[in-house]
C-alpha cells in the first residue's frame, strides 16, 4: 500500500511496513512488543526519524546519501532496494536477556596414581574423547548476570577487551553454548526459543568455515538448497542466490573457490567474510548475531560491513547484534545501542550516543577528539592489563553512590560500618573496571525501572498506530483501487509519522509512504495489491518452520550433501601429486613382477603381489580417510548447529559419494598391474580381484571413518590407524605363518579384514590352477608333487598348506566377511559420531 503524507518537512519516500492490514500491524505489534508482562523490563526506546532510515524506496536525497556511503562500501554494486526488499525479514524478533549468569565446569585430568598411569595411560589418553577421561572441579562463573533487550531494526555492538566474554554472551544470546545457561532468561519476543524460532536465528562465527574445494556460488547454493524452504522451488533459490550475490558484490568471485589459507589460494579475507554473511542472509534471519564480523579486514572494509549490518537492521526490521572489536569513530556512529563487558559483567548498556554522557556522570569525561570506543575499551583493558588501582584524582571524580557500591561489591565492608566513615582514598586497589562495574550495578535498576515505563509508553503509542491504521484500511476498501485522501486528525498524522519512522523495525511486511509537498494534515493513501501477496507467502513460509523439523525433505538433504560431498572429495582426492603417486606405485609394481614365472618358482612371488596389493590399497585408502572427519568437523558444527540437516543424511550422502571416488586409484593400479603381472588369466578370477580390491579398499575406507569419527583429531587418527594397519600386516600370515605366531596374540587376525582380503586374494590367484615345478629348484623341491617321479604339477592345495593359508573361509567367506566389516565399521562410525562426538544439534 502506498501512503502520501503531506508532511512539509518529510520530502522523500521510504519503504515501510504494511499499513493496510490492521491484523498484520497488530501482529506485528505482538510479536515486535508483546504485551507488558510483570516484571518486564526494556532498554530505552530510540526513535529515529524517518530520514535516517535507508531503505528501499529512497528519494535522490536519500540515494544522494547512500551513494556517499556506497563510495567507501565495498558492497557497492548492490541495489540495495531490490535485493533487501525480496530478502525481507520474516518475522520481527525482540531479544530479551535477563539476569544471564553462565557457568562453565573446570575440567582436569587427575592426577596420575602409579606408573601405568603416568607412562601408558597418560599418552593414550590423549585418543579418547576428553568427557571420558577428565573429571570436573567446580565450575567457573564467565557471565555474571547480563540483561539487556535489543528489538528489531536495532543494530546492538558488543564490545569489550580481549577475553570479556563477548563470544560467550553472543553464543548463549544464539542458544551454541556448550552448557546451557546457568540463571536468567533469553526470550524471543516474550517467548523461550522454540524450533520455529532457532530458524528464524542467523548466527555468523568469527572464523570463516567453509569446505575449501567448493566455489562461492556452490558453496551458498548447498546454504539454499539444504536451508531454504521445501515449498521453494529450485528456480527460486538460484534466484535467491544470485541476489545475495549481487547484494553483497560477490558476483566476481561466484566461480572461485573459497581455497584454504595453507594450500590453495582462493577469495579474498573480506570475500570470505562476506560468503560467511551471505550465507546467513540466504535463509533470511530475523535475529541476525555475528561474532566479530569485522576481525582481519582492513578499515574500510570494516566499516563496510559494518553499514551493511547496519542496513539490514534499519531497511528490513532485524534485529542486528555482533561483538565489535576496536571500532573507529565513524564505525561507532552506525551502532544504535552498545553493550561495554568487563570480565563478564556489564560496564554500560544503551543507545551509543547516550555512552560518553553516562561514562561522565560516573567521573570519566570522553576527552575531546576522542574515538569513544577507544576511550571506553582503554579504561576498561589498560585497568585490567596493568592490574593497577586508579589514581587519586580519578578516584575523587567517581560520585560518592559509586565509590560506595565499588566497596560494597568488591572491597571489605565490615572495616566500615558506616557511610560516614569510608575514607575517601580508594584503599582497595579499585580497578576502572571495579568502578564501572559497580556504577552499572547502581544505575541498572534505575535504568531498567524507566525503560519500562518507556516500553509501556510506546506500546499505547502503537496502539494508537494501529487504530489509525484501521481506520485508513477502511477508507481504502471503501475507495477500491483509487487514491484516497484522508483528512487525519492531528493524532492519526503524529501516529502515522511514527510508524513511519518505526515501521521497517515492525516485521517484513512492505508498504510505502510517500511525502506529497503541500497540506500538511492530508495523507494520500493507495492499495498495492502485490504487497498482499508477499504477505500472504511469509504467512505460508512461518507456517511450514513450524511444520516441520528441517528445511527440507531427508532426500533433498542427501541429494544436496551428496554433491556437495563430490565437489569437496574431487578437490583432496584427483590432485597431481596423488596420481602421480599412484603412476609410480603402479609401474613399479609392474616392472616388479611382470616377469614373475608360471611355474612353482613364481609362487612366493604371486604370494607377495597379492599381499602388496591388498596392503597398499588398504593403507592408501585408510589414511585418505581418516582426514575426512576431522577435516570437515567445524563445518558440521556449525552446520548442525544451525539444524540444517539430519546427521544420518550427511553421513550416508558423504559415504556414497566417497566410496566410488576412492575406488578410481586401484581401479587404474588393476589396469596397469593385472595383465602385465601375468596373474591368472580368467574373466572370474580377474572379476573375483576387483571385487576383493573394492572391498578391501572400502573396509579399509570405513575403519578410516570410524577412527576419524573417534578421534577427530589428525595425528591421533593416524597413530591409531599406523598401529592397527602394522598389527593387521604382521598376523595375516605373509611374513610368518600362523603356526609362528604366539596363540595369544593369534586372534587379532580374526578381527583384521587385511587377513579376509589377504586369503582371498591369493586363493583367488591359486584356485582352478596348477604350477609345473621346476628341476634343480629348492623351492619346488617343497612341494610333495614336485617330489614324486614324474614330478606332478603343484595343486591349490599343496600351496595352501606351505603358507598355512587357512582355507576354512573360502573366497566367498572372504567376501562375506569384508561385507560384514563393511557395514560393521560404517555403522559404528555414525554411531560413534552421533553419540560420542555428540557433534550438537
Ligand atoms: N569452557 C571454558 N572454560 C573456562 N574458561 C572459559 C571457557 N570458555 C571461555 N572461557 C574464558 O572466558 C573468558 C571469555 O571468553 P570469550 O571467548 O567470551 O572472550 P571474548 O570477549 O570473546 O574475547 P576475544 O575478543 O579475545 O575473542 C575468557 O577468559 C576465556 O578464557
């Protein structure tokens, strides 16, 4: 719906919220305010004018402005208008956080009791998952009662030293903590976090995690595909893609790939920070929490992302928090409200621009010329840092409430009874941070008593909205599609002005309100029609997260898992230096034994092929695996965190598509060596090879998952897979036959699938064939036929029984037996990673 105002002083037309739905705006109302419950409490109410918005519909003025900022945005290029407006905010949320105290256990391995302890199990302890091996000591208090409120279309900055908890606050605020909070409330628009509401929840860590194989563009359209809604099509979500894209100037880099810092190079550190963004904004949060969003860009990038942020609050009614590290001046400007911590406590809270008049009300006047946040994070840090008390002069500057509540939280009271009697020196060594902990302590309840009283306040005032917009809803319907002039009275005009100021802040719905430059008390008012209709698909869309758990369908997860899976694997697994690798191992091999004979001279030889190529297979294709959870264990994190999909479709998705890729190395291995080994020449017997390789080198890639899903740690993976693949090596009878071996360590074999591949291979080599023997040849000379006069060609048999093969098995039990390690080893690895890891939810 189209507005006109004849207010004189507004100008320019900005894009708003729907006035012509009273039921929206009351919902709107709802969810953006909710009813002033008992006991509710909310920081200051900020009202902009309506110039300071940038939104969609701007005048020249207003593009005028945007452009100067555009100059030193490196988002330049965006439209702004279309991409902010079809990416709109679905929901308005207000985050309410109360009295939020976080405790962590302090965890410690004991202490070793005797020798074995000390020496064997101390080293292996490090393999296992640490909540087995360590015990908790008390916990560790990192917040200590933070509360605060930020509403839609606020952008809230968290700020303070290294180590203040910042990340801790933001991670409770988004729900990631480890443990869950240990006092207090985080509320969503008056409500616990709910399913509906973790979606509604885009959260951008601090390091940018990504699968470095994939492009920009694959990489946010797996985001689309896996986060976006089932009931979008898939034309709809390249489309959102591409808008986020050009929204947030990435269209240069859509076919780079994102690289790693190490190996490949790839986008830039501000592209990636941006791929990080963009990938949240994909699925179109209304809670938008970022965790350093500016840490390693330069200046101007900084600031760029930090006025973007700061559009999508104000244009699209979201509400906006990030930790900020050493803002500039100008940086500063563009935050609405701040939240200074020191060591987990609340130094100041409220509008950015009210920060130096608090800070001198407690005795720290903001030195002309300062950069604010500068001077407020110095207090804070330099006090810590230096571990020294504040000087005498600036302790006789703190007002005398403060001094008092300083000595009363942190000093020893009972050496002074009485008010009267506290000296005036600051005898307890008092921080900055002491003093100004203290002082928010004082001023917080008196803070929280009038906010609430402003919170009430505006809530009539929206009322009021709300009715006046009723009121024009029905002079509209009544005009069907024309213009509509309605005589306001003073209160509809006023009411009308602040919704206009606060309308984008009221929840994604979209209507436009223009200033006509004549009678100031006439609103022109018109019905756009598509604008119900947009209304009418966010209805649908919050009404299907509700509906179900995940985005999208299990098979629509697998799919988009499945190529994502195949566009990383490509990148680690078909590199030069990994087929070449495998050339060399090939031809050696080949040049090896292409001139074994086909007689009983020829047999030990064949012997050691087919141990060779069983044990190199396995080897190659265990340690390709055991990277491969570790690898990708950030991007599952955090994609789990955000519950994007389950955790069985990621797995079966990533084993399917790996399993083939890892197969097309031995597979060429078979090519080169097969035929020019002169190993037995029948289709079965070459078939029987490639199955028993397969499967060996998938058994092999399963234990792999399965110790990378315990461990997740590299080099712990790669000691345990080292000793496994040696121990397996050693019992599955090549190097010395199973009567050599020790009875007590003879069962590992069983539980060694080298030993099934082992004896399949070489029965597979021997079955269905004789060996001539040879005069003069001690090695014949072992065999019984060749002892007899004519000598007999050597059987199967005899060669089974002189390297006490065990033929219980047969081939197809060898078979059998690697098809049962199989699914064994990869249902303990989703297993393991589901309940061990406890990757989170
Ligand atoms: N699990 C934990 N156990 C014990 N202490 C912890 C734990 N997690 C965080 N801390 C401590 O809590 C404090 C706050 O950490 P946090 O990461 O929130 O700081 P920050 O303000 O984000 O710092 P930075 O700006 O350096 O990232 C730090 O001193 C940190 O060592």
């Amino acid at each position: 719906m189209t507005i006109e105002s004849g207010v004189p002083e507004r100008e320019h037309s900005i894009t708003l919220e729907p006035v012509d739905r009273a039921n929206n705006i009351e919902r709107s109302l709802n969810c953006s305010f909710g009813e002033p419950s008992e006991g509710h409490l909310s920081a200051s109410l900020e009202h902009r004018s309506a110039g300071d918005s940038s939104t969609p519909e701007s005048t020249p003025e207003d593009n005028g402005d945007l452009k100067d900022r555009m100059r030193t945005n490196l988002f330049a290029g965006a439209s702004s208008k279309t991409q902010l407006r079809l990416a709109r905010c679905r929901k308005a949320i207000t985050l309410d956080f109360r009295n939020v105290y976080y405790r962590v256990p302090i965890r410690q391995p004991p202490p070793p009791r005797n020798s074995f302890e000390q020496y064997i199990w101390r080293p292996m302890r490090g393999i296992l998952p640490a909540s087995l091996t360590e015990r908790t000591y008390g916990t560790v208090e990192l917040l200590h009662g933070i509360s605060g409120v930020v509403r839609p279309g606020e952008f809230c900055a968290i700020l303070g030293g290294s180590g203040a908890g910042k990340t801790t606050l933001l991670n409770a605020l988004a729900g990631r903590s480890a443990v869950p909070i240990s006092e207090g409330s985080i509320l969503f628009n008056g409500q616990p976090r709910t399913h509906a509401t973790r979606r509604l929840i885009g959260y951008v860590m601090q390091d940018d995690v990504f699968f470095s194989n994939l492009t920009v563009g694959q990489t946010l359209q797996f985001t689309a595909d896996i986060r976006l809604p089932r009931s979008m099509s898939a034309q709809e979500k390249r489309e959102r893609v591409d808008e986020v894209l050009r929204f947030l100037n990435l269209s240069k880099a859509k076919d780079t790939i994102i690289g790693d810092q190490q190996f490949h190079k790839g986008i830039s550190g501000g592209e990636r920070k941006r791929t990080n963004i963009a990938e949240t904004l994909l699925t179109n949060p209304s809670l938008l929490l970022l965790d350093e969003p500016t840490s390693g860009l330069d200046s101007t990038t900084a600031l760029a992302v930090v006025r973007l942020l700061k559009d999508l609050a104000i244009a699209e009614g979201r509400t906006v928090i990030a930790t900020i590290h050493q803002p500039s001046s100008i940086m500063w400007a563009e935050f609405d409200k701040v939240l200074l911590l020191s060591e987990g406590s609340v130094v100041y809270f409220g509008p950015a621009k009210d920060t130096a008049s608090y800070f001198e009300k407690q005795g720290f006047r903001l030195p002309y010329g300062y950069n604010p946040a500068d001077y407020f994070l110095d207090l804070l840090v330099s006090s810590l840092e230096s571990g020294g008390r504040m000087t005498e002069e600036r302790w006789a500057t703190v007002p005398d409430q403060v001094r008092w509540e300083t000595r009363r939280l942190f000093g020893e009271l009972d050496r002074y009874p009485k008010p009267s009697e506290y000296p005036i020196e600051n005898d307890y060594n008092f921080t900055t941070s002491m003093v100004l902990r203290a002082a928010w302590k004082l001023n917080e309840a008196e803070m929280l008593i009038r906010e609430r009283d402003m919170y009430e306040e505006r809530v009539r005032e929206y009322s009021t909205v709300a009715r006046a917009a009723d009121a024009s809803k029905r002079e509209i319907e009544q005009a069907g599609n024309e213009p509509v002039q309605v005589r306001s009275s003073e209160t509809l005009r006023d009411a009308l002005q602040t919704l206009q100021s606060r309308l984008p802040a009221l929840g994604g719905r979209s209507g436009r309100v223009e200033a006509a430059p004549k009678e100031s008390d006439h609103l022109v008012i018109k019905l756009d029609s598509a604008i119900d209709e947009l209304v009418e698909d966010d209805t649908e869309e919050l009404e299907e997260i509700e509906r179900h758990k995940y985005p999208v369908s299990w098979l629509q997860q697998f799919r988009a898992l499945a190529i994502r899976a195949m566009h990383q694997r490509k990148g680690v697994l078909f590199t030069w230096t990994t087929l070449v690798q495998c050339v060399i191992i090939s031809v050696l091999v080949m040049l090896i034994w292409i001139n074994s004979p086909n007689n009983a001279d020829g047999i030990h030889q064949r012997f050691g092929l087919a141990f060779f190529s069983g044990i190199f297979w396995a080897f190659f294709s265990l340690f390709n695996s055991i990277t491969s959870f570790p690898s990708e264990r950030a991007v599952l994190a955090k994609d789990r965190s955000s519950g994007s999909y389950m955790l069985s479709a990621y797995f079966l998705a990533k084993t399917s598509v790996e399993s083939p890729l890892e197969l097309i190395y031995p597979y060429l291995y078979i090519l080169i060596v097969y035929f020019a080994t002169d190993l037995q020449r029948t289709a079965r017997a070459f078939f029987l090879f490639v199955i028993l390789l397969s499967l060996l080198t998938l058994v092999a890639q399963s234990m792999g998952y399965w110790i990378s899903s315990m461990v997740m740690e590299f080099k712990q993976a790669q000691v345990i897979a080292s000793i496994w693949m040696l121990a397996s090596m050693l019992v599955a009878g090549f190097y010395i036959s199973e009567s050599q071996i020790p009875v007590w360590i003879r069962w590992i074999r069983y539980i060694s699938f080298v030993y099934y591949g082992y004896i399949g291979l070489v029965m597979n080599e021997f079955e269905g064939t004789t060996y001539a023997c040879v005069q003069d040849s001690s090695i014949a000379k072992s065999y019984p036929s060749c002892s007899l006069s004519p000598p007999q060609p050597i059987t199967p048999q005899e060669v089974y029984q002189a390297y006490s093969v065990n033929t219980v098995f047969g081939i197809g039990g060898s078979i059998g037996m690697l098809i049962m390690f199989l699914v064994v080893l990869r249902f303990f690895a989703y297993m393991t990673l589901k309940y061990v890891q406890a990757v989170r939810k």
